[in-house]
C-alpha cells in the first residue's frame, strides 16, 4: 500500500463528521493512522511503502504533535471505537523513531532521520539539555517570550518540565502551561531556528566547567602536587584569593586524611594496593597517620608491615607522593563503587 493509497482511504467514502477541530494533510493523516495500528501491525504496513514514503511518512509523523480524539475519529471512520476507547495519539520524533527500528536497519534508519532532524549534533541537542540543572533552563527562559518556553518545554522530558516551570513563576507558568496545552506542530524552521539559539545560547555555555567543578579540579591537582611544592605556594595563595583558595583546600583530599577513616574501610585499602605501595607510602606520613593505618591491621600483619618499612633503604620523596596518590585514587574508586566511605562529605561530622 503505498503513501497515496492511504490518503485516498482516510478521504473518502465515510460521512464528514459535523466540525473539524484540526485541518490534516493526506500525510499528516496517513501518520495518525500508523501511529493509530501501533508498532506492531504498524511496522508491517510500513514495510509495504518504498525509502521515499517511508521518508514522507516520518516527516509528517514527527510533527504531527497532538492530536485530539476528535481529529483521529475524522480520520479513521473504520476504528472508530478503538479510538474513542484510547483517546488522542500523540506524534513525535521518538515514536517515529521507534517504528522505524522495529523494522529497518539501524543505519538506514539513521539516514532517514538524519534528513529529517538535521545532523547528529542536532539529534543530540534535547538528550543533552535535558541534562541541565533546571534552574540553568529556567534562567535562560526567563528571557524567551512564552511560546518558545512552551515549544522548548514540549520537548524536554516531562520531569525536566515539571521541575522548571514552578520557577518561572506562578503567573509565567500558568501562561507556559496554557499555550503547551493548545500548541500544535512546530514548523520545522521554527523549531531549527530554537535549536540553533539552544545550541549557541546555552549549550555551549552548560560544557564550561561550573565553579565548584573548577574547584574540585584543583584540589585534585593538588592533591596530586608534590608537597614541598604545595606548602610553599599555600601562603602566597591564602594571601591573594584566601576565600577561594580556602574553598579549594576544602575539597582536597589528603592521604593524612585516610587516616579519618574507619578501620575496617582503612584496612581493605592497605590491602588492594599493590606491592610495597603501602610501605613506601606510610614512610613519609606523618607519626599519627602512620599509627592509624597500623592500628588498623590485624597484629601479624601490623608486625610484617613495620618490619618490611624497617627493612627498606632510602625512599625519595617523588616515589612516595607517587604511592600515596596511589592509595588515595584507590580509596576514591572504593568510594565510588560504596565500599568503603571517605572522611568527609556534607553529611559526615568532624572528626578528631
């Protein structure tokens, strides 16, 4: 069956109903009718029409938008109570996408999409907005006029929405809400000239670290610092930024503060890591770091480790800070994966 043999069928032969609450063109019915059958008896008519058809047909399907149960009944006379029973469909670029899988190839179905949706980049655009903070997209929407908040919100993920509207205010919401309520389909130029600004606008802005990831990156660099280096500039930096430099050191992850930890958490890092990682580490910490991590082992082992730190010869500095970053990229990756828990964090108390 091709594109236009459905048209014909969805036009003719049944009565006009009494109002036409939207005007359809013979693809934009022919989608409703797909979108209607569902994937699977859907994709088997699907399967009848050739690449341009099929290209027709998923344009129009991604952007049917809504479409009230009114419109569908004009358009299928032959499901009539199918559709009263389920109400309205709702045509997207996922559901086309979706139908197009089930049935096709993945790459020829890419090449499809491509045409219709632009480039990757493009395609990629709402999955990484709807990565934002919702205060960063309701900032930058504060400054839209509200038809374009209501196109953009109608194409993020309805959490997403959810979490941004009530800060836009309640009278802004309420505007929003009403006009993503009666909105129809997008022309396709419209919604590229919204990407492009998205792209431009805040996208790029969101890739730029935020403060307290800068931070954080710091004090990892510091972490990593040799430590003669570190002390030495820590007075000079404390003098010229002392709060940001305070809010960085904050941050900082020592290998003293393993000693904070508790002693069974302590004790599964001393045993992940490899070789004499451990003795040349503890050799230059200081005397109550050293105690705690010992203090942590089972006597025995407690014995074997000092003997093997009594044992070694002359240890430079470089290799040390190389085996404590070691220790602590290990406890971090324990930490990560929940099995063992670091001595600080919004939630931890101080310990002494």
């Amino acid at each position: 069956m091709a594109v236009a043999d459905i048209k014909r069928t969805t036009t003719s032969g049944s009565a006009k109903p009494a109002r036409r609450p939207k005007k359809l063109t013979g693809p934009q019915k022919a989608a409703v009718l797909f979108l209607s059958l569902g994937e699977k008896r859907g994709s088997a008519l699907l399967q009848q029409l050739d690449d341009d058809e099929i290209q027709q047909m998923t344009r129009a399907m991604s952007g049917l938008g809504s479409i009230s149960s009114e419109t569908v009944e004009q358009v299928l006379t032959d499901f009539v109570q199918d559709i009263t029973n389920g109400g309205g469909v709702v045509g997207s670029f996922a559901a086309a996408e979706n139908l197009l899988r089930s049935l096709m190839p993945g790459d020829k179905v890419d090449g499809i999409l491509k045409d219709i949706r632009g480039p990757l980049k493009e395609r990629d655009l709402w999955a990484r907005f709807n990565t934002l903070s919702e205060n960063v997209i309701a900032n930058y929407l504060k400054g839209e006029h509200e038809q374009t908040i209501a196109a953009i919100l109608s194409n993020v993920n309805t959490d997403v929405a959810a979490k941004v509207l009530p800060i836009l205010g309640p009278e802004k919401m309420h505007n929003v809400v009403e006009r993503m309520i009666r909105m129809e389909a997008v022309p396709h130029h419209m919604m590229q000239q919204i990407e492009e600004s998205l792209q431009a606008d805040i996208m790029n802005a969101g890739a730029q670290p935020t403060t307290a990831e800068q931070h954080q990156r710091m004090a990892d660099l510091f972490n990593k610092l040799d430590r003669n280096a570190f002390d030495n500039m820590a007075p000079e930096l404390e003098e010229k930024i002392p709060d940001t430099f305070n809010a960085i050191r904050a941050k900082m992850f020592t290998f003293e503060d393993l000693a904070k930890m508790e002693a069974m958490d302590l004790a599964k890092i001393m045993r992940g890591v490899p070789g004499n990682t451990l003795p040349t580490a503890l050799r230059g910490a200081t005397d109550n770091a050293r105690e705690a991590f010992l203090n942590a082992l089972p006597a025995r082992s407690r014995d074997m480790l000092t003997e093997e730190m009594e044992s070694m010869g002359p240890v430079r500095r470089r290799d040390v800070n190389a085996a404590q970053a070691l220790m602590l990229d290990y406890a971090r990756q324990l930490a990560d994966d929940d099995q063992v828990r670091l001595p600080f964090g919004e939630d931890d108390e101080d310990i002494f």
